[in-house]
C-alpha cells in the first residue's frame, strides 16, 4: 500500500520507465507520507490501437482520474 499502476503506449525506453517509477515512488512518499518499503509502482504498456480501450475503460468519465488528459479523442489526442 499504495500500488501505482502506469498505463501508458508503449515508446518509453526501460530506464526511463525505472526513473519515472522511482519519482513517483518518491513524490507518494513525501506527499502522502507512506515509506518507501510500502510503495510498489509498476508499468503496462500499450500499442496505438489499444490505447482507445484503455481511455474508455480507465479515463473517460471516471471521478477517480484526478488529473484529466488534454484531450476527449483517444484516436487523434485531440
């Protein structure tokens, strides 16, 4: 406790994925004053064509998505 999950499509090379992860992990634990040894963080990656599956499923119209994306159309991002 707490678990992050990442979604995002797939590009981001391994150690970048490892140093956002670690900054996540970092900002949780001095925002909401968890240890680190509690926080675990993993990462799913996505094609273009999945992404729309995953908007819908994981963003669109959901209240516990705090910061929203910049767009509505997960085809053109816009």
């Amino acid at each position: 406790m707490p678990h992050i999950v990442i979604k995002t499509i797939s590009g981001p090379s391994p150690a970048q994925l490892a140093e956002a992860a670690k900054q996540i992990a970092e900002i949780v634990n001095k925002t909401m004053g968890k240890p680190e040894k509690y926080i675990s963080v993993s990462v799913e990656e996505y094609s273009f064509g999945e992404w729309e599956g995953v908007y819908n499923e994981f963003v669109k119209d959901k209240d516990n998505v705090l910061v929203k994306p910049g767009y509505t159309n997960p085809k053109t991002f816009q």
